[in-house]
C-alpha cells in the first residue's frame, strides 16, 4: 500500500534508464502515482521482465517532465551514456 496518492503524478511524463535494482522500482513507483512511464534499459533481459513501456525515450516522441537515469548509467564518465548526452542536451 502506497502512501502517495495514485494520481501524485497525473499528467506528467517520465523516462527512467537502467531497469536495476533502482531504476525498475521507480518506474513502477511513478506508474503507480499516475505518471506516464517510459523505461529503457540496454540489456535484452531487463526489457523482457520489466512490465512497464518499453521504448528508447529517444524516439518516443514528445517531451518528458525529467529523465531519471540510474545510478549504474554513466552520466559523464567514463563517458556518458548516449541518452544521458541526449537528455543534458534537451
């Protein structure tokens, strides 16, 4: 039982990156609060079990009120993952 309301996030658009032990948690979070979940992950598996919307936020089209990449994708080094180049760029 959530102790958000289910409708936190209503009508707003989220992509999360890295479907871990982080990312997956906060994609089903903010589903849960009524978000919009768009949810990558470079890894074939992570993307078969996930259970939520599975699309490169890169061509998803539209806008998203932020990009939560998590903390195993690199954000600037070694070097940066391309959709954390794609999201600072943005």
């Amino acid at each position: 039982m959530s102790i958000f309301p289910a409708n936190l996030f209503a009508g707003r658009r989220y992509a999360v990156v890295g479907l871990g032990k982080n990312g997956l948690p906060a994609a089903r979070a903010l589903l849960a609060m009524g978000a919009e979940v768009v949810a990558w992950d470079d890894k074939d598996a992570a993307r078969d079990v996930a259970g939520v919307d599975i699309r490169d936020p890169r061509q998803a089209g539209g806008k998203f009120d932020a990009v939560i990449l998590s903390p195993v994708i690199p954000h600037i080094r070694p070097k940066p993952h391309p959709i954390a180049v794609w999201a600072r760029d943005a």
